[in-house]
C-alpha cells in the first residue's frame, strides 16, 4: 500500500480537521477582508508547526520534493537582500523583505505539513469549495443588489451604507485563483461538491463583470492569463519536437517585443498637462506610473531602490499636472515594473526564473498525467498575469493568497488525490 493510501484509511484526528479548514478557508474569507483572513492563516500556521514537529522523525523520505524550487528560491532572496542593504530606506526594505521570506517559509510549513498529514486534505478541499462558493454568491448577491439600486435601503455594516463595487472589488483577483482548485477538487471529490465547484463559476463570473457596474478588470485579466497559459504549456508538451521549439521562439518573442514596445511608449517623467498617452486601452495615469517606473529602473537598474521604496524616490509624491494625482500613489500597479525599480536587473531576473522553474514543474507533472497540475498551471497563469494590473506585489495578504494556494496545490499534485 502507498504512502497516500496509508493515510487514507487512517481516521482524521481533529487536529488534523482543523488543519485542513483553516487552510482551505484562509483564501476564501479574503474576500472580506485582511482581518477575517488572518485568524484562520494563524491557526493553520499553529498546527502546521506541531504536526511538522511531531512528525519529524517520518521526514527522512520528504525532503526532496522542494529541490526543484531550492535553488531559484535562494538565488531570489539573496539579490532583493543586496537591494534592501543598499534601499532609500533599508529599514523599510529589510521589513519587506523579512515578512516576504518568511511567508515563503509559511508556504513550506504548511505543504510539509499537508506532506506528511494526507488525513488534513479532505477538509481542506471541501473547505476551499464551500468557503468559495458561499464567499462569490454572497459578494455577487450584493453586487446585483446594488445595481438595482437597493443595497443602501437593505445592507448595513456596521449603521455604515455598504458599498460592494469598492468594498469588494480585490476579491475578484482572488477568486480567480480559486476557480481552478475549486474544480479540481469538485471533480475528484465528486456527487455534491462537483455541483458546488460548478456552481463556484457563474457566482465568480458576476464578481468579476462586477454586476454589470464595475468589472474586476485585473480578475478578468488573471483569467485570460491563466487560460493562455494553459494553452501554452499544453503545447509544449503534446504538440511535436519541432511545433514545440515554434512555439517556445513564438513566446518568447512576442513577449520581448510586447515588453519593449510598452516600455517604449511609456511617457518620460515629468509630464506636461496637455500630454496624451500613446497606448492603447490603458487610462494615462497607469501609462504615467509605469512610465516613472521605468525611469526609476534605468536609474537604479543593477539593484534597484529597494523592495517596497519606490515611493521614496524624488519626485514620486509630485502631483501630475492637470490630473491632481500623484505619480506613485503608493506602488506602480504591476509586479514586474515594481520588481524591475525597486530590486533591479538581478532581482528581476531571478524571481523570473524561479516563476519558470515553479511552472516546469508542474508541466513536468502534467505531463507525467497528474490532472492538477493543470489547476496550478492556471493558477500560476492568473495570479501573475492579475498582478500586472492590481496591488503591489509585496502587500503580505496578496501574496499569502498566492503561497498558500500554491503550496496546496503543490504538495496534492504528487499524489493528485484527495481522502474521500
């Protein structure tokens, strides 16, 4: 009898239950805030300490499912450190730097822990489909509520009138990387959870048109992504030797070309009033963002400024004329301008292979015929393609979105099974 079978006849302790909730429901509740999501990650984090402590004696066997991801990973931290050494601000660097490694050390944490406590996954898939569900059909009712125009005559927080278009307009990003566990699951997990991750898409689906008033553009975005890549990394691997290398050449160049001909007609800093964006389906205060990015890369472009400090840089806080916004309210509102200004060439570099060593792997896996490898393709997809568009990539809640989910898919795509 395998290992995962082994722990498929063994009875779930309660720990191990609530191992498996407080994972599955983490992500969910982003929805309704960082608050709601936190209490459910710290007691996941709890009990994924003392089972990994417990059961360490059984690891001997374990150790080697992170090998692939070793490396890149170290390689990573070991640039973005020279970056906040020598930040604007290094104390505000090493901050994010510290919270950024040790969110990945979380990540490890819990998949060690799913790694060696299988009994904890059939809560934490069922969790995941059910807190998802309810957390999309609720934020859709709400949405349609309002475009009716009866949400301030029925929806009270707090005596405060609830606004969901902006209350709820980062879940969409999230819940797009939720949809694809959620069918996994739904599908190995079978009978009435299948209806559920089913039922998960068109609630999802009005998040992200956002009832017709405001649409979750970087959700809408991540999807897209995630479906391209999907299609690409099918390719890869079923089309012949020689369609592959096309393929590969065809990606590799149309993403150089397409990067290089944004950067090119990004407006250079400062700005005059009567200025117009030269790019097409993109407002000019994000062109005048990722134009003051760019700039502050080809300024800083071995090491950048330091994570999290772009804001710091002169000029960052001026008001752009004729708009009465600043250009960078806080962060660019992309990962790879933002990685590129405040970590430089390397740090660029460096995430950017470990992001192709993490996709390797599961196409390794997909192609061996674990059917979850797909979900994770696309959940890889999704997550970096929305934040080309959304949050800063060091917010601690969107990336504890992404590692945890990440690690949930990792460790249950070696054995692609769940307990029934």
């Amino acid at each position: 009898m395998s290992r995962h079978n082994a722990q498929q006849t063994t009875k779930p302790s309660p720990a191990d239950i609530a191992l498996g909730y407080g994972l599955g429901t983490a992500v969910p509740m982003a929805a309704f805030g960082k608050a709601v999501m936190a209490p459910f990650l710290i007691l996941a984090l709890a009990l994924a300490a003392w089972r990994v402590w417990a059961d360490r004696s059984k690891r001997q066997d374990q150790d080697d499912w992170l090998k692939c991801l070793y490396q890149p990973a170290v390689w990573v931290f070991a640039f973005w450190l020279i970056s906040s050494l020598q930040s604007l601000d290094p104390v505000k660097s090493m901050e994010t730097w510290v919270r950024t490694a040790g969110l990945v050390g979380v990540g490890v944490l819990f998949a060690a822990a799913l790694d060696l406590r299988g009994q904890a996954r059939l809560s934490l898939t069922r969790s995941i489909i059910a807190t998802t569900l309810f957390s999309s059909v609720l934020v859709s009712v709400l949405l349609l509520l309002q475009s009716a125009g009866m949400i301030d005559a029925t929806v009270l927080v707090f005596g405060t009138p609830l606004d969901p278009a902006q209350r709820f307009k980062s879940f969409g990003a999230v819940a797009v990387c939720l949809i694809p566990l959620c069918l996994w699951f739904g599908w190995q997990l079978g009978g009435r959870w299948k209806v559920a991750a089913l039922l998960c898409v068109p609630a999802v689906a009005v998040v992200l048109a956002g009832a017709g008033r405001q649409p979750s553009l970087d959700g809408l975005l991540g999807g897209i992504g995630g479906l391209t890549l999907l299609v690409i990394v099918a390719g890869l691997i079923h089309l012949p030797k020689v369609a592959r290398r096309l393929l590969g050449i065809f990606c590799v160049a149309g993403a150089t070309v397409l990067f290089f001909w944004i950067c090119l007609n990004l407006p250079s800093v400062p700005v005059n009033a009567d200025q117009t964006g030269a790019l097409p389906l993109l407002d000019w205060h994000r062109q005048v963002i990722w134009g003051f990015a760019v700039d502050a890369f080809t300024q800083n472009w071995l090491f950048g400024v330091g994570p999290n400090a772009i804001d710091l840089m002169p000029g960052a806080r001026d008001i752009i004329p004729g708009m009465h916004q600043e250009y960078i309210p806080g962060h660019p509102h992309n990962w790879l301008f933002e990685v590129m200004a405040e970590t430089g060439v390397l740090g660029t570099a460096a995430i950017g292979i470990a992001l192709l060593f993490l996709v390797a792997e599961f196409a390794r896996r997909a192609a061996n015929g674990v059917s979850g490898a797909w979900a994770a393709i696309f959940l890889c997809g999704a997550f970096w393609t929305s934040a080309l568009a959304n949050f800063s990539i060091w917010a601690a809640w969107w990336q504890a979105c992404f590692i945890v989910l990440i690690s949930i898919a990792f460790v249950l795509t070696r054995t692609d099974g769940t307990s029934r």
